[in-house]
C-alpha cells in the first residue's frame, strides 16, 4: 500500500491528503509544501507510519514554517505520532478532526468514532458523544487510554 | 529455580517448590541482585511504565523480565521463558513451536530484497485480518513495519553487507488466544546489550530528542514502537547467522488493553548463553 499525496490548489491555500502507509521508500521531495499561505491535511486513509516514515514527515511539516496547519480526520496512527514525537503536527498546528476508537468487549465489535472540533471537544475539554452502540444496540466503550490519547490536547 | 523469598510471597510457596529444578534464580525486578547474577537470572515485575523497567534491566544489566498483573499471569510467562530457554537453538528455526509449546498454526513467509515489501506486507495483513481484530491487525502491521526496517535495512548496515543479498523470513504463529509475529534476519549482527541501554535512553529521553533525523540511518525509535505495540518482545542473536525477534500479542481485545498489558522482555546471545549454562 503505496503512500500517496494530493495537494489541491484552495485559494491561497492548499487541501493536502495523504493516504496509504508513509515508509522508508517515502520521498515528500515531490509533494512540495511552499508557496501556500495555509495548509490543510485530510489523513483519514492515512493506514500506517513507521519510524522513518515518521522523520521523513517531520522534516517535510517542519518545511511549512510558521504558516498555519490544520490536521483533519486523523487515525488514531496520527494522533500515536502526534503524542509521541513533538514535531508531528508543527508548532502552532491544529487537529480539526480525529478519530477515537469504541469497542465492545462482550460482541468484540470495533468501530472509530469522529471527534470534531468546537462539537466532542473545545480546547482540552472533551464531550464525548453520550451512546455509542455496536450493531446489537450496546453500549461501546472508548478503547483508548484516556491520559494518553488525549494528550495532544493539552498541548 | 531458585526463588527469592519475595518472589515466592507473590508466586505461592507450594508453586516454588514444585518449580525448583534448576540453577536460574528468580528475583522481583525491585529487589537488589549483584550485577554478575543479572544476566543469567530471571526477574519478574509489575512495572507498567517502560521508561521505569527499562532504565532497571540497563542499569543491572537484567535482560530476562517476565512482566504479569497477577500470579497467573507471572506463571504463564515463566513457563514461556522456560521453553525458550531450553529451547534457545530450535527458537531460531521454530519460533512459533518454542512460543506455543504445543497444537497452533503458522505461516511462513520469505523475502530477499525491498521491492518484495508491498506483497509481504498485504499478505501478512491477509493472514492478520483471518487471525485477529482490528486493533489486532493494526498493532501487528505497525510492528511488522519496525522489524522489516531492523532486519532488511539496519542489520545489514551494521554488519557492513548490503542490502538485499540475504534472506528474510517472517513467521505469523498463532493458537486459539495469542499470535506471535517473528522477523529473523541472516545476519546476527544485533548487539543485544546495547540495544538495551538504547532502548531505555530512547524512553527516558523521548521520541523526538533521540530521532536521528539524518537519513543515512534508522531513525531510531523504532524500539520504542515494537514496546508500545507488542505485549512481549524476545530478541534472540546467534552471532553472523542470524537475529530473531519475536514479538506476542492477544488475538481478542481492543486498543485499551493493548496498551495497559504489562511488557515482557528478554534479551539473548545464543553462543554466550551456551557456555554460560548448559541446562535449566
């Protein structure tokens, strides 16, 4: 699964989607970031990272200065690397969007939940969504551990 | 095996009796032991916190940790550890037999050179999705990726080869409960202690401050990727022919009870250990 980059033209912006696995074959050379006066990543089919996929992401961002970024519809892939390595989401960047994961431990049912901004949180604050139900009507848990996951929040 | 008292305050006293047949002493990861015993004992711990456990098994030298919430649990992997370390030449060939002892099920999969990846990685994810969830498929891609990197890009680096001119065999093992992922290189090149003491420098000092961001080399972190993801990682060397690594994960379960298992570890060097003890 080949990592692939769109970066479509949006006024003086740019919409950038990233999907596939980000890996040691991956050169962002190509998939230049200059020139645009705010970007906004859309990385929901972002499906995998590895550890020089994560440097080569790094030093690709780190090429938007101090232009504003916006992170949307994160995997939870992105939100590990986001807590994991300063530097993931540049200084001053921003998630819209990311996904949380919900699992019943009884049907065993898995599913990822969209936190939107401004909607399940604002700032630090979370507002998870009351009733997550799987597909026999019960109730599914937030299958993250919290502290950790929700790191990036805080800053 | 020999038990400390305080490790047979959590085992059971009835348990360290049955087990006393052999010379491996067995220590709580908090109590003192001499440095000239850590290497060759087994230290069990209830440490959920890598950069804690890490930084004990670099500072003594500790390189069997069986971790466990409970006495069930500690038992489970003692007698895991006991299977590899009896069987510590066969593990190289057999992973999944040493690991699960007796009926489970693998797959075999062999690649020389980088072009062969994408296939490599779609049909481990294929054999993943038949044995696991989705939590499941995502830890074991995300560690497949780090031990691809160790063993078809570092592990010829560091023992000056070249990349693509040596066989890499990947194992799925797997029973009703657990699946086992292992990467075995045919290089032997792995440096087991210090692979320790850049693990634990890697957690006390964070992802980012230790990423080597030049792109000659790995980046770094890749250890610390294979710890978050797996539930018990053995690293096996049998020096200039081959480095195994074995990485443990629960077949059923979600992302939460992923994280909060407490980690195994275990560190061994094929031909040291074979001077050093001949039996357990």
């Amino acid at each position: 699964m080949k990592c692939r980059v769109s970066i479509e033209k949006e006024g003086a912006g740019a919409k950038v989607t990233v999907s596939g696995v980000v890996d040691e074959d991956m050169d962002f050379q190509t998939a230049s970031l200059l020139g645009y006066s705010n970007l906004e990543f859309y990385l929901a089919e972002l499906k995998g990272i590895n550890s020089c996929g994560i440097r080569e992401w790094i030093r690709w961002v780190g090429t938007v200065k101090d232009r504003p970024v916006i992170y949307h519809q994160c995997s939870k892939i992105v939100i590990d690397q986001i807590n994991m390595v300063r530097g993931f989401l540049p200084e001053g960047g921003r998630v819209a969007s990311f996904y949380v994961p919900y699992f019943n431990e009884d049907s065993g049912e898995e599913k990822n939940i969209l936190f939107r901004e401004g909607i399940e949180y604002q700032g630090t604050e979370l507002r998870p969504p009351a009733n997550i139900l799987d597909e026999a009507g019960q109730q599914m848990e937030m299958d993250v551990v919290e502290a950790k996951y929700f790191k990036f929040l805080k800053g | 095996m020999k038990f400390s008292p305080q490790s047979q305050s959590i085992l059971g006293t009835q348990y360290c009796e049955d087990e006393q047949d052999s010379s491996v002493s067995v220590y709580l990861l908090d109590e003192l032991a001499t440095d000239d015993q850590a290497k060759t004992s087994l230290y069990l711990g209830q440490e959920s916190e890598p950069t804690r456990f890490l930084a004990k098994m670099a500072d003594r030298g500790i390189v069997n940790l069986v971790q466990g919430l409970g006495p069930l649990e500690l038992k489970k992997g003692i007698a895991r550890w006991v299977r590899l370390m009896k069987s510590r030449e066969r593990f190289f060939s057999d992973p999944g037999g040493v690991h699960f002892g007796t009926t489970f099920h693998k797959k075999v999969f062999r690649i020389q050179a980088p072009p062969e990846k994408i296939l490599l990685r779609s049909r481990i994810g294929e054999v993943l999705g038949q044995v696991t969830n989705e939590s499941g498929c995502e830890v074991g891609l995300t560690v497949f990726e780090e031990l691809y990197m160790n063993a078809m890009l570092d592990a010829p680096r560091e023992a000056g080869g070249s990349v693509g001119n040596r066989e890499v065999l990947f194992e799925i093992s797997w029973d009703d409960v657990e699946f086992v992922i292992s990467c075995r290189d045919s290089w032997g090149s792995l440096d087991a202690g210090r692979l320790l003491k850049k693990m634990a420098d890697v957690h006390a000092r964070g992802a980012a401050a230790s990423m080597n961001m030049n792109r000659a080399g790995g980046a770094g972190i890749g250890s610390m990727i294979l710890l978050q993801n797996a539930d018990s990682i053995v690293f096996g060397v049998w020096p200039t022919l081959f480095t195994l690594v074995s990485c443990r994960f629960a077949r059923a379960g979600g992302f939460r009870s992923r994280m909060e298992t407490l980690k195994s570890l275990c560190f061994y060097t094929y031909q040291e250990l074979k001077n050093e003890r001949s039996s357990l």
